[in-house]
C-alpha cells in the first residue's frame, strides 16, 4: 500500500488506482458481522435489498414469496449484539402483496415517504410507506425482471423497466402513464440501470448479451452498444460481434461516480467498461467456491519460472508502484 501511496504522491500511477486498490482489500477482508442479526421474516429466498439513501437507516427485502419487509438497522437497544427488527412488512395476508417473486425493490431517492417494488406478477408497483398501500401500480404484458429510478434527476420522475419485451418501457410517475418505449434489444431486458453522473443516461442489459446506453432525449435513443471486443473485428466471430458477454447480460451497475459500469452474464464473466467511451478496461472479477472474490489486472511484470524464487529477483525487476500492494492471510499471520 505504501508502494501505491508513493507513486500518487510523485504522479507516476492514476489516482483512481489506488482507490481501487484499497476497495479490493476491504473486499477481500469482509467477514459475517457476528454482533448484528437481521430479524427472519422471509420463508422463501430474499432476491433484492435497497437501503435508502437520505440517512441509511431503513432497509427494503423483496422474497420470491412476494413478501416486502422494511427493516430498521439502527442499534436502537445500544447493546454490542443487536438485531435489526422488522418495522412491517406486506405479508401474504395484505390485500395488495404481489402474487409472484419479487425481483426489484427501490427507495425513492429522495425521501422515505415512498418506494417501489416490480414483480413476476407483470406489476410495478408505488407505495407509500405510511400507510403500506399502493399509490398506483403499472401493469405490462410480460414479466417484470427490472425496475431503476435515477439517483440524481431533477428534470424527470422516470423509471426505467425491464421486462419480458426487448422493449425498454419508461414510466412517469407524474402522468402515471408509461410515456415512451427505447427499442433496440432482440430479447428480454433483464436489467436497467441509470446513470448517477447524468441524469437522461440510461444502461439496460438483455438476454440477447448486449447491454446498450441511452440518451432518453434522443429520437434515436441508444447512444451506443457495448463491444467485449472493443471494436476488434479480427477477435470477435460474426456472433459475438457487438455484445458485452457470450450469454445472457443478467446484471448491471453503475459505480458511485458513474465513471464506469459493472456487467454480469450468464457467461460466468464480470466486465468493467468506461462509461464515456463503452471501452471494456478488460479488468476480471472471479467468485469462487473458496468463498472469495478476487479482481485481475493484466500482468504488471514478467511472470516468474516457478524454479525460480520470488524472493531472489532483484528488486528493481519490480515496479515500485505496486509493491506491498497485495497481503495474504497467511503472510499477516
């Protein structure tokens, strides 16, 4: 980490280097917090969460039972082990649960008065989170595997759905109608994401793996596709010319600056792009049974035999920036 920190100072690494560097190793360090719990109110499997974001105390679950549960994570009984209780939730019981799995939950992004939930249902439902009752609800031909509200809009309510269509379906909540579709896809949307950094820029993935962005203002709509090979014809075969991922493109997000967005297919790839030029940075996440998650980077020096000790290199075989950069366990210990 000092190696990182010294390259910063005298300008000889990117800045953002380092920030990722250090995201990697708390990443790496996570454990099960052993001092809170989280109340079980879910029989069946727990598909989405969403924290709001004004003051981080309030946490949405959606089940695939069609359960919706708001929890309270403040340690309001001030002990050292505590559980997170649930404050309601809307059970089988409520006259308006969904009937099917819920996919999405969302805080609206503004206050906690409101939320929103999608479903396999073909519903997107509004709610108020006084009274728990709907305030409208969209309905739509096909299941719902998505829904986003922007983080940052000031100038549209919009939610961006994904559903069974390969039509992106874009609702307003003022006029509560859907107001205009984005096509492009040849198969379902399977994800939506807006941008956090400009509010009319919109990120969708679909089972036909590609994954497009969006200018809603524009008649055209889609701004650009995403190309694994970054535009390489000679790497790419006819059928993989012009997608993100050789499968389904099930997941997306974008980074909290929204300088690069986050993809995951059903090709067993995470791929990280430049979200202002669609660039895949060709950096690699693996997930591994071994119960870790690790981030790949191309080689930084010439790989070493394996005769040979590492230890025996001399040192300026070394770039200097990337030393102390990585510890394991069994080195701390």
């Amino acid at each position: 980490m000092l190696g990182f920190i010294s390259a910063r100072q005298a300008g000889l690494d990117d800045p953002g280097r380092l920030r990722r560097a250090e995201a990697t190793r708390r990443v790496l360090s996570l454990e099960l917090n052993k001092d809170r719990d989280v109340e079980r109110i879910h029989r069946s499997g727990v598909n989405t969460l969403d924290i709001e974001p004004v003051e981080g105390r309030y946490m949405l679950s959606g089940g695939s039972d069609g359960v919706i549960v708001l929890y309270d994570l403040e340690n309001l009984s001030r002990k050292p082990s505590y559980t997170c209780k649930a404050l309601c939730s809307v059970g089988r019981s409520h006259p308006d649960v969904h009937r099917f799995s819920v996919e999405t939950v969302q805080w609206y992004p503004h206050d906690t008065g409101m939320f929103t939930s999608s479903s396999f249902d073909k519903t997107l439902k509004i709610w108020d989170t006084n009274t728990l009752q709907p305030a409208d609800v969209f309905h739509f031909e096909g299941t719902v595997y998505s829904h986003h509200m922007s983080p940052v809009a000031t100038k549209h309510c919009l939610i961006a759905v994904g559903t069974k269509s390969p039509k992106v379906q874009l609702c307003d909540l003022k006029s509560g109608s859907c107001s205009h579709i984005l096509q492009g896809h040849r198969q379902e949307v399977l994800a939506v994401s807006w941008s956090p950094r400009h509010e009319y820029v919109l990120a969708t993935a679909s089972a036909d793996n590609r994954v497009k962005l969006w200018d809603v203002r524009r008649a055209s709509g889609c701004l650009r596709t995403l190309d694994q090979h970054n535009e390489e014809k000679s790497k790419a075969s006819s059928e993989a010319a012009g997608t993100a991922h050789n499968g389904r493109v099930n997941g997306l997000c974008y980074t909290n600056d929204g300088l690069h967005l986050l993809t995951i297919g059903t090709d067993d790839r995470m791929r990280l792009w430049n979200s202002s030029t669609g660039e895949n940075t060709l950096e690699l996440y693996s997930g591994s049974k071994d119960c870790n998650i690790l981030a790949w980077i191309p080689a930084l020096r010439e790989p070493v035999p394996d005769d040979v000790s590492e230890k025996s290199l001399p040192q300026q075989h070394l770039n200097p920036a990337y030393e102390d950069a990585w510890s394991s366990s069994d080195d701390e210990g």
